[in-house]
C-alpha cells in the first residue's frame, strides 16, 4: 500500500497520478489526511495527560509520607479520572489508525511516469515485437482439436471430474507439460534465480501482503474452515518468504524463482475467449520474483523483460512487448510489460507474461525492509513476472506447428520432451 508518508508529503500528486489509472483518490486522500491529524492530536493529548499523570503519581507518595491522605485521596481521584480519559484517548487513536489502514489498502499503487494515458487493452503500447507469423493453410486447427486429434488433453474428462477450466494432459500432451516446466526453471536458474517450491496454500496475511486481498479476493478459491486461500501465482507465496524481514543491503538482490500450479475463479468469464487453453481455472506457470534496493528496479524490470524474450525466442513463437496503459494496468503495479505471442490457428495474440514493478507499494504490506550502510531502515522494492504461463504457450506452440506429419517440437524443447514430434 502507499506509505502515509508519501501522502502527507505530496497528496495532490498521489491524487493526480492515481487519476492515470481513472481512480478517483481526492476524496479517500482527504479522509485520510483528516484521519491523520485526529491521531496526532490525540496523540499530542496523551503524552500531555501522561507526563501530567506521572507527576501526579508521584505526589501521592510524598503526601501520604507527609500525612496530608486527604490530600492525597484528592490527587487519587484525579489521577483515576486522567486514566479513564487515556483509554478514551487510545481508543480514538486506535479507531484512527484502522481506518487509515484500511483506506490505505482500497487505494491502488500509484503509477509511474512511463505508464501512458489510456482506460482499456485497446490503448496499450506495442513496444517490441520478433519472431514470424506462420503462413498456415485455411483447414489448420486450433490447439483444442489438435489436442483432440493426438490425444493429447482431454477437457471433457476435466468437466466430468472437476468441472470446466480443469483439463486433463495425456501422453505426449502430460510431457510437453512437464518438459516446459524444467525448461523454464533450468533457464531461470541458469540466470541467478533461486528455486522455490512454496505451499499452494497461503493465509490471509500472505494475501493482503501482495496485495490480492482485499482487492481479489472473489477471484480466489477459499478454504473456509481453515481460511487459507489457493494460490492464484507463485508469486504470493514466494513473496511473502519476505513478510516482516529486515534484510542487510548486502543480501539485495534477492532472486528467485518457482513453478506452481496456479488457481483462479475468473468469475464472469465467458465466450469464445475462453475456449480450450485460452482461460483455465488450474493451470502451471513458472515465476521469477525480485526483491530489490530501490535504486535499481528499474533496471532489474529491463533485465527480466529481456530474460522473459529469451524464453520465447527459444520456443521459435511470434511476440510482441506490450507496455499497459493506466486503465489496463493491476491494483498494485507502478509499470507493467504484457507479452503475447500469436496463436496461428485462432489468428490471435495470446498474453503469455506479466512482468511488474511495484516498487515499495507490495513491501509496505509486507513490511520488508532492508538496512543501509547509513544504519537506516528502507524500503525495499519488489518485482514479478510469468516466466512462462504454460497453457497460451501450449496453444501456440501446438496450432504454430502443425504439419501434415504431425506437431513439430522446437529445437530447445527436444531434450526436455525425449521426442521432436507429436504424430
């Protein structure tokens, strides 16, 4: 969330720049800058009514050595009336304090200046593109008949023992899956990522953390009697490897990275846009996290978008980098990349990567914080992005490759799968 600070310093450009992401903060910033000066002020009172009441006490015992109880019994009733005054006091204070916290976390993170003007997908920046189209013919099939056709997911068993967005992989179809993961994670750690294998399931705290409480909580699936929710990325749970961790400057950069299978409601999701692996409800991504000194994020984001290329680039698919405008953009980033790759067969791009910087907005949560060479606390700034989701790229890579002898296995695959054709 955004610091309190940054507010108090600055509230016109919190406000002017959440107006990029068309929220309308004026009033929310207001309320709590309202907020702020009643906790100040009753703070101000308490200290004031504490001095008064240590003084007080410690006239009780020089009276009562002095024989003047009635006097005495005076200053018990005053000292007793300033106690009672004091809870009141913290109660308001404490009452203050909640409903900043809570305001503070319905306001998103504050864009940064890179980000461009614009309210939906339509307005976002192709900012890099490579690879080439394949010229398919007009009878070439999309990745769901593909997959029907070699046996390689079957989404009707899916529906019959979960329900829709459940796929089931088979055969070759199971292998491609696997073999995608170890791929990712070996280049990941191939350069300087950590492995991780975290839980699937996180506490509340892990969400509010990262920010998908409370603003994503309806497209989470909850475990009521044990309020733990299913990760909807791994980057919940990696993230929060560093809840409430004071780190040394020397230990930054923090890298890692992890596969997860990964959970989503997406409620309200519908059309042809979700058909086959275009939209799951279960599907396998590996995640690359960052956690940074504030003075090089930006360029840690350079160096992960040009990682995620790599990835693509290394699976033969057309891309292009999509830099997100303020209205396409997530609660809690400052800038965020897209990439997509294009699906030959649906004749569509496919978003395949998010890669964000959030600077210090997911570590406030989080109260991850490291200490500097001048002996002060900061902030830290944390980072994330797809590296890859598998399902879109399966799509891709099956509807891209398509041949009459069969589905073609890209040249930096072929180790991982054991076979360089699906027939």
């Amino acid at each position: 969330m955004l610091t309190l600070a940054a507010i108090k310093e600055n509230p016109e450009e919190i406000v002017r720049k959440l107006a990029k992401k068309h929220f309308d903060a004026k009033e929310l910033i207001n309320k709590v800058l309202d907020l702020d000066k009643t906790r100040r002020n009753s703070q101000s009172e308490l200290d004031a009514r504490l001095a008064t009441l240590k003084n007080l006490s410690g006239q009780i015992g020089k009276l009562m050595k002095e024989g003047k109880k009635e006097e005495a019994e005076k200053v018990k009733t005053e000292v007793a009336s300033l106690k009672e005054g004091n809870v009141a006091l913290e109660s308001a204070m404490n009452d203050a304090e909640k409903q900043i916290t809570d305001i503070l976390l319905s306001i998103p993170n504050t864009p940064c200046d890179a980000v461009p003007e614009g309210r939906t997908a339509e307005d976002n920046i192709v900012e890099k593109s490579g690879g080439t189209i394949p010229d398919l013919p007009e009878d070439a099939l999309p990745h769901w008949e593909l997959a029907k056709k070699y046996d390689l997911i079957d989404f009707e068993l899916g529906v019959k023992i979960t329900g829709a967005g459940f796929p089931v992989y088979k055969g070759k179809g199971a292998r491609l899956q696997r073999a995608l993961i170890s791929f990712f994670l070996d280049n990941a750690r191939e350069a300087g990522y950590l492995e991780i294998q975290p839980p699937y399931v996180v506490n509340a705290a892990s969400g509010y953390g990262t920010g998908q409480l409370p603003d994503k909580e309806g497209q989470m699936y909850h475990c009521n009697e044990d309020d733990l929710y299913l990760i909807p990325t791994a980057e919940v749970p990696v993230t929060n490897l560093y809840r409430d961790v004071i780190l040394n400057e020397s230990d930054l950069p923090i890298k890692n990275t992890a596969y997860s299978a990964c959970f989503r409601r997406e409620a309200g999701s519908y059309g042809k846009d979700v058909r086959g692996l275009n939209r799951l409800h279960q599907f396998d991504k590996v995640e690359i996290v960052q956690i940074q000194h504030p003075d090089h994020s930006y360029e840690a984001l350079q160096e992960m978008i040009d990682y995620v290329q790599t990835l693509v680039e290394k699976l033969e698919l057309p891309w292009h980098i999509l830099r997100l405008c303020g209205g396409d953009m997530s609660f809690t980033s400052a800038i965020t990349f897209d990439f997509e790759v294009f699906s030959a067969a649906q004749k569509r791009w496919l978003e395949v990567s998010s890669v964000s910087n959030f600077e210090s907005y997911q570590a406030n949560r989080l109260k991850c914080r490291f200490k500097g060479s001048d002996k002060k606390t900061r902030l830290v700034h944390t980072l994330n992005g797809s590296a890859l989701a598998l399902p879109r790229i399966v799509a891709a890579l099956l509807e891209n490759n398509q041949t009459p002898e069969g589905i073609r296995i890209p040249k930096a695959l072929v180790p991982y799968t054991g076979f360089d054709i699906i027939d």
